[in-house]
C-alpha cells in the first residue's frame, strides 16, 4: 500500500465580484492506497472545492488552482492537459454527490446510463456492458437488479438512487472514490446501509475513499483519518480516534461538543451545548495574515488577530494550525 | 382556567387520522386514500417537551400539522387546555391560533422575502390583535417586537432588514420571535434546526431551551434527529408508516428501545462515543420504507423487520404498554419489555 | 409582558457583520440587475423617449393629421414632410407622433385588462383549488383554445371598431396566459412555509392572498404584462391592418391599414409607421426580457 494521492500546498481561488479569494489555503494532505479519509467542517470550509479540485472539475473562468501540486501516482495532475485529466476522472477518480436526482439523466433508464459509462471506459459490447450494469448494480445491493436495470431514476427512492451513483462510480473502476456528503439526503437507516455498501467495497476493491460530511459522527463511524478544514485552510488532520478523543484545536473541539451525541448510556442530566458562536466568514475575509477563527474562538488572543497560525505536530500523527492548540 | 386536570395536560391527542386523496390512472378511477397519519394519540404535560420521531413518510409532520389544523384532519380530537381545537369555528379558531405557534424547518422559505424582520415578527400580532387599547397598539406592537428580538438573540438595527439578509441561524431567530409573539403555551418545532450548520444548530437548540425554561413554554418536537431529540425532549413517540410504534419516556426509550424499528435507528445513528459503538452493534434493517399506500399487512414494519414471525403479517399488533407506561406496538415484546431484537445480537 | 430577559448566550455577536448592514429591498437589487443589462437599459431609455415623443409631440408638432396639408404621395424629406405624405396628403409624422399616444394606450389598457382578469382568475383558481380551480382552469381552456385572431375579429365586428371594445377584445383574448402563471405561481407559494406560518397565525383568506402570496408571485406576471402590451399594440395592428379600427382615430397600425393599397408604390407610407411598431415591440419585449433576468431569484445569487 502505496501513497495514491499527495497534495502539497494547494491553493484555490476563487474570482467573485468582490474580487480573488483563496477558498483552498496551502492545503496538505497525503491517501493511501484503500484508506479512507474524511474532510470535516462547516458548509463554506473548502470541503467541496478540494474534492472539486481533485477532480478538475472546480467552475470554468471562476476557479483555479493558484500553486501547489495534487499528485496522484506521483503524476501532478495540476498540470495535465483536459484530455489527461478525463482520462483520470473515467478511469482513476470518481465522485458521486449528495443530491443523487440531479446528477442522474431522467431520460435514461439506470441500466443504460451505467453501461454508458463501461462501454466507454472499459470499451465494452453493448451487451456485455449491459450485463455488467446488472452485475454492478446486484453488487450495490439492488434488489431484483434485472428487472430494475430498466427503471427509470424517478422510480427509484433516494437510497437506491444513491446506489446508482455508486454503481456508476464504480463502473470505472477507481482508485479513488470520492464522496461529497452522500448521505446527508437520507435517512438514518438507508445512510447505515450506503455506509454498509461502501465499506464493503473498500474491503473487496481496495478503492480509496475520501468522505465530505459535516457530521463527526460519520467521520468516527467509517474513517481512519481526518482533515478538519475551516474558512479554506486545514485546522487539524489526524488519525480519527486521536483527534476526537483530543481535538487540539477549538474549531475541532468545538464541532464535537456543539452536537448533542447519542452516547452509549443515557442519564437524566443534560449539559448546555457548547456553541461557537458567529458564522463562517464571509469569502472576502479569507486569505488574511490572522487565524481566520479568531473571531469565534474562546481562546483567541492578540496572537491570533496578528499572524496565521503555523502548523504543529502533536504525537506524530496529529496536525493542528493553532497558536494556543496546547491549551485546547 | 381550572387549576386541576387541564393545568397538567395541555395537548391531548387522540385517534388522530389524516388521510389524502390520491388520483391514479383515469379521471373515473376509484379514488384511493393514502393514510399519511393513522390513528395516533398522544399528550403532552405542561412545560413538556414530546417528540414525534420518524423517518421520512413517517407522517410525524402531517401529524403536527394536522393537530394545528393546519392540515385537515378525518377524524380524531385534538384538545388544548381542554378545549377541542378541531371543532372550533373559522373565526374562533383564528384567535385560538395564538395559543398554539409554530417553527418551521426551513430558516429560507418560512420568512416572506418581501417583510423586514420587524414587519414578519410583528404580523401574528396584527391579526390576532392581542394588544390591548387601539390608540397604543402600535406603540405597545413595537415594544413586543423590540422585547422579541433581544430575547432571541438579535441586534435592534437588524429590526429593519430583509430576511435574504440574515444567515441560516439569525433567520431561525426571527422565527422564533414570530412563534412568540403572540405569547403561545404549545409551540410545535417541526426539524427547527435540521436546515442548519452544525455549529449554528447548538445555538438554536441552546435557545429553544432557554425561552422554554422561561416561558414555561410546551414543545411538540418533530425531528429525525435522534441525537436532537434525545437532548431535547422528555417523551418520545416513534413513528413509522403514520402509526405510532414505541412511546416511552426519554430514559426509557433509548436506554430500553422495545420495537425492533426503534432499536434498528437508534443503533443506524453514528456515533463519537466509541464506547457507544462497541455496545451496540448496527442492526441493518434492509430495503426502504414501503409505500403508504400499500403498506404491509399486519404490523408495517414487518416487511423489514429483522425478528419478524408469521403471527407479524398476520395481525396488526395494538400499543399496548408491559412495562411501566413504556408502549410499544410489536407482538414479540416479552412481558418483562425485552425487545425481540436483542436475541438476534 | 414583563418576562422578556436580556440574552445571555455569546451568539449576538456575529462574525462578519460588524458593518451595520443597510436595509435592502428585494427590488432594489432586481433594479441593480436590470440596469447592468445593457440591452434592456437601453430599450427602457428609448421606450422612455418613445412616451415622451407620444405626450410632447402633439403639442409640439402642430400639424393636424387629420388634415390634408400637401399633395398626395409626396416622398419623404422633400417639401418639409420629414416622413412624407399619404395617399390623401396627410403628413406621416404627424400621423405617427398622434398615433403614439393611442397605440401605447391600447398596449397598455389591454394589458391591465389581461393582467387584472388573468390574475383574478389564476389567484382563485391556485389559492382555494378544489371545485374553483376546475371550473376557473376549464373557462381559461376555452379562451385559450379559442382562435385568437379570429374570436377578436368577431367582437369588433359584433360590437362596432370603437377603441374601447379593441381594446377589450384584444384583452378578452389573451387573459388566459396570465391566468395560467398565476396559478402556478400560487400553487407553488401557497405551499412555502411562510404562508403556512402566516396562516398559523391567523391571517384571513383575502390578506393571505393578496397581501402575502400575491407580491411574490408578481414578477412572472410583472415580465408576461411587459410582453402583453407589445403583443396588444402588435394585435391592435394587425386588427387595424384587416380594416378593424376606428378610421376616426388614428393609430400606427391605422395608418399602415389604410395606406395599405399602396404598399407597392409608395413604401414609405407604411415603412414609417411599421418601423414604429416594431422599435417599440423589439423594445418592450427586451426590457421584459431584463426584467425575467432581473426577478430571476436564481440568477440574482451571489
């Protein structure tokens, strides 16, 4: 097991009307070959727009990647041409989303579009490419896969439909998989089973995956390391248990604390939440010489206002950008 | 108001049904009924917190609405304070409102763009004219109003602001303030934080509890939260395909979950508490939820139910309480309240 | 009232707002956008002009049109006609800046007319639904299934080619699109949550509708009322064109009508008063256009 994936320094930005924002600040990060790594934060944090960019895929004329590399298999993949990078998303790094309606063809039957994309990654026969659609989609869990191949997307409820995706994203054959909050259009019960699913291919397939979500508890049920991000920029990163049973940062502790967590007894008291008090920055503040949390930070001092905060090691694995993470 | 009986509870629920018409195939075709609400009941004790649970199509916010007739109910009664809320005539029924308020999920579309934040918090006041002379309502209206927005949390000057331009929890706020304008005793929070960032929810939530203490205020909570609920509430109702399956007080129904349904979510939820994940292993309930309008016979959930024996698709099983007050709708619950589920772990 | 406590968690502070933010009407930046579309800003400015030519004008250009001031058919430009005359020896411009005032008026009272009843009509239907709405949508699918052209046809010769009833023609017979997005506008915000709120809180039907619903179904309708009154000057025209109009009054389309015979041999006099038509429906319809773009709430973010 490998480095599959090594990104160094990246930054991103994005041109609004008010004008260039970093909406990646100097992001660092590596994934191993059948790891799965979670990004955590709340919505605006950057989660998506890494994802966006590992993909080539950030919005045309409005995102770019500013410096740094992304190197998968140690090719730089910030530097390949369009075709290179088509080739990568069809064969090497798939992506499903959090709203599967939208990112299925209603026109097409689910057992066309899957095999749509196997006869044109994998050159497939029509028929060949149907009957492993329908292999595929046995294998996401679908039931009576045969039959279903020819259902249409509004047939499908939201859970299976999300199976779809997976199937789609499997039909290439990824090393990566990457999931931008899969579950967060379903219920409880269906996210246990997609986790389920998901798990279970990372298992069989060895397929890296890279988790957006903004819910901890996910991240502690299905991830072995994570990448809190806030306002663009990394706060923390680390082995999952490491970093939840000790956040060092506040924004980390913070995100823990403010959830009321089902825990595994439950008793008659009930604590105040701790809140964060205050919103997620607007784009225009990001990118300045300060800790762009300080603002929301219990701990913040004068510090904090006057430089970024550099990023320290704790017992090896954990990584945390804060000026007073050891007081946290 | 009499002190005894109605002072304790304050919403009674009982045999609620709601039902839609559904149009299928041809003009003439037989009209089918989909059965979004099936016959509930509950209540709820002043300066209470009940939680209707379920996941979606479990008819727990047609339930609500229907309670506040917001939704026409088919039968079943409804009492606040001991008076029927349902039977109410249209003008009687427009300023009992004031008693019952609601927060709604969605901080964007529950706010109407075109009103300032002062103007949205103000309207339930206008029209239930809870002010008391003419001549100094408008003054008195404005006093409320300015009271209102510090007690949620809002700066004065942004009285005068348009909804588009608050974030997601300021907005939430403002519909707080409008729920409490009209000083109500029950005020249903239909998933008031689930359109929410993370960090913003505990804000929201932190705030609902404050004004409750101080309100004495009654909350009908619908959520699909159960971390929420579990920090919220004091009595649960799950419910499933619109029937309630498993009501019980907070310590009991997730300390002790009885209907395999229940067990099954409450063990889908992730969890932070490790110690939480090595007690309870996931119990994967398969499939998705039926359609309402066919729903299984015998019990509902038997389609998916991990523990399900042939007497399930045979009968529908009552809720019926073994255990002290804790009411569960399952055949397999043993006397002692044990859940089937916990032979197959 | 007097349980109303000071706040005491830390969340009044919110970052990034310390800038006390001025109060923003919705329409304000619906205008905001408009303006940077420049075609539409463009069109506003000469329909402005074309208004203004249509109020000052008479008053300004004394010439009576109806009066026969020079030989017939004198081409334009020469003998001080900057527009020429007509077959009677009328003077075009004259005609054109008096027809203005008409044609604009009947653009515009048709389509009040059109959006008053469709709006009516598409409100009740979308608000009650039930037995209303079947009733209201079939009478509007008989209006729209209706010939347009002919069924205005048949009113103004019923009725005798007095303004009035053009205008009330041409009104009959294109309610039903308003009528149509109305109600779709209704049955969508009839369902958001904050008419749900306004309802719990005990909001009467009537304010429901017109007071809560009805402003925020009102772009769509706002952008179809600026394509209607070009499309009622265009009818109006074509009415006119096929002999249908007052010949006491003169209008663009009037003029083009009764010069009609000699299209071929003087083109002018129907080139002029057609190339007023058209400048004012092109810009009507390109100010309705930025107005779809401008009360467009998606394109409008961020």
């Amino acid at each position: 097991m490998g480095t599959l994936l090594k990104v160094e320094n990246l930054v991103i930005e994005l041109s609004t009307t008010k004008g260039v924002a970093p909406v990646i600040d100097d992001l660092s990060f590596e994934l191993q070959a059948g790891q799965t790594l979670s990004f955590v934060g709340e919505s605006g944090c950057g989660k998506s727009m890494t994802a966006l960019g590992i993909m080539g895929l950030l919005p045309e004329k409005v995102g770019r990647i500013a410096s740094g590399s992304i190197l998968f298999n140690g090719e730089d993949i910030t530097k390949a041409t369009d075709d290179r990078l088509r080739e990568i998303r069809g064969n090497d790094i798939s992506m499903i989303f959090q709203e599967p309606m939208t990112s299925l063809n209603p026109v097409f039957s689910i057992g066309e579009q899957i095999a749509e994309v196997l006869r044109r990654h994998q050159k497939l026969e029509k028929a060949a490419a149907w009957a492993q659609a329908i292999e595929l989609l046995d294998a996401v869990r679908i039931p009576d896969a045969k039959r279903r191949a020819s259902s249409y997307p509004h047939q499908l409820s939201g859970g299976q439909r999300q199976r779809v995706m997976i199937a789609m994203a499997l039909a290439c054959e990824p090393r990566i998989l990457i999931a931008d909050e899969p579950t967060t259009a379903l219920d409880v019960t269906i996210q246990a089973q997609i986790f389920d699913l998901l798990e279970d291919l990372r298992a069989q397939t060895g397929t890296a995956i890279i988790m957006i979500t903004h819910d901890m508890g996910v991240v502690a049920e299905i991830a072995e390391r994570m990448i809190v991000m806030y306002a663009g920029r990394m706060v923390e990163q680390g082995q999952v248990d490491h970093v939840l049973s000790h956040p060092r940062h506040p924004y980390t502790k913070g995100l823990i604390d403010c959830v009321p967590h089902l825990m595994a007894t439950l008793t008659e008291q009930r604590a105040e939440l701790t809140e964060i008090s205050g919103i997620v920055p607007s784009l225009a503040e990001f990118g300045q010489d300060t800790c762009l949390f300080a603002s929301r930070c219990h701990l913040a001092n004068q510090q904090c206002l006057q430089a970024r905060p550099t990023e320290q090691h704790f017992n090896e694995q954990q990584l945390v950008a804060c000026w007073r993470a050891g007081e946290v | 108001m009499d002190k005894s009986k109605a002072s304790d509870t304050l919403l009674k629920v009982e045999n609620l049904t709601v039902q839609f018409p559904i149009k299928r195939g041809s003009i003439i075709g037989k009209k089918k009924w989909l059965r979004a609400v099936d016959d509930i009941s509950f209540t709820i004790k002043r300066g209470e917190t009940l939680a209707l649970v379920g996941e979606s199509g479990s008819g727990k916010t047609t339930a609500a609405l229907a309670a506040a007739r917001l939704v026409k109910a088919h039968s079943g009664s409804v009492e606040l304070n001991g008076e029927d809320f349902l039977a109410l005539d249209d003008e009687t029924l427009r300023t009992a409102r004031a008693k019952l308020q609601f927060i709604f999920q969605d901080p964007y579309s529950s706010l109407n763009p075109r009103l300032k934040a002062e103007s949205i918090v103000r309207e339930p006041l206008a029209n239930l004219n809870t002010g008391s002379q003419t001549n100094d309502k408008k003054a008195e209206h404005n006093r409320i109003v300015d009271e209102l927005f510090e007690a949620v949390g809002l700066r004065p000057e942004q009285k005068k602001l348009f909804p588009h331009q608050f974030s997601g929890g300021q907005r939430q706020r403002i519909g707080i303030a409008r729920a409490l304008a009209t000083q109500p005793e029950l005020i249903i929070c239909d998933e008031p934080v689930s359109a929410l960032d993370v960090a913003v929810q505990a804000q929201i939530l932190n705030l609902l509890r404050k004004i409750q203490h101080e309100r004495n205020l009654t909350y009908l909570f619908i959520s699909h939260d159960l971390g929420v609920v579990q920090y919220m509430c004091d009595s649960i109702a799950v419910m499933y395909l619109g029937k309630i399956v498993e009501y019980a007080d907070r310590l009991s129904l997730f300390n002790n979950p009885q209907h395999p349904y229940t067990a099954a979510l409450l063990s889908a939820v992730p969890s932070v508490d490790r110690q939480r994940r090595s007690k309870y292993k996931r119990i994967l309930i398969p499939g998705d939820t039926p359609d309402a309008l066919n729903p299984p016979i015998g019990c509902r959930f038997s389609s998916r139910c991990p523990a399900a024996q042939p007497i399930c698709s045979e009968s529908e099983p009552p809720l019926i309480s073994r255990t002290d007050g804790h009411q569960v709708a399952c055949h397999l619950v043993s006397d002692t309240g044990e859940s089937p589920i916990s032979a197959l772990i | 009232m007097s349980n109303f406590s000071k706040p005491t968690d830390s969340s009044t502070s919110q970052a990034g707002s310390q800038t006390i933010e001025r109060a923003r009407h919705p329409a304000a930046d619906a205008l905001g956008m408009f303006v940077k579309n420049r075609a539409a800003a463009v069109a506003l400015f000469v329909l402005v002009l074309i208004v203004v030519a249509g109020i000052v004008g008479p008053i300004v250009y004394e010439t009576d049109p109806y009066d026969m001031v020079w030989a017939p058919f004198s081409p334009p430009g020469q003998e001080g006609f900057l527009f020429g005359t007509d077959y009677l020896g009328r003077d075009i411009l004259a005609g054109i800046l008096h027809g203005t005032r008409v044609s604009l008026l009947v653009g515009l009272s048709a389509a009040l007319m059109t959006v008053f009843i469709g709006v009516t009509v598409g409100a009740l239907a979308g608000f009650f639904r039930g037995w209303v709405e079947e009733l209201l949508m079939r009478i509007t699918e008989f209006f729209q299934v209706l010939p347009t052209l002919l069924f205005s046809m048949v009113i103004v010769a019923l009725f005798g080619p007095t303004l009035t009833v053009i205008t009330i023609a041409i009104g009959a017979v294109s309610w039903p699109a308003v009528a149509r997005i109305t109600r779709a506008e209704f049955l969508r915000i009839r369902e958001l949550e904050y008419v749900t709120a306004s309802r719990a809180s005990g909001t009467r039907n009537a304010k429901l509708m017109f007071s809560v619903i009805l402003p925020n179904a009102l772009p769509p309708i706002i952008v179809q009322a600026a394509l209607m009154v070009g499309s009622a000057i265009l009818f109006e025209a074509g009415l006119s064109f096929l002999g249908l109009t007052d010949p006491n009054i003169v209008s663009w389309g009037q003029i083009i009508g009764s010069n009609r015979p000699y299209i071929l041999d003087a083109s002018y006099t129907v080139t002029f008063p057609g190339v007023a038509i058209f400048v004012t429906v092109l810009c009507l319809s390109l100010v309705g256009d930025g107005l779809n773009d401008a009360l467009n709430p998606k394109l409008r973010q961020r």
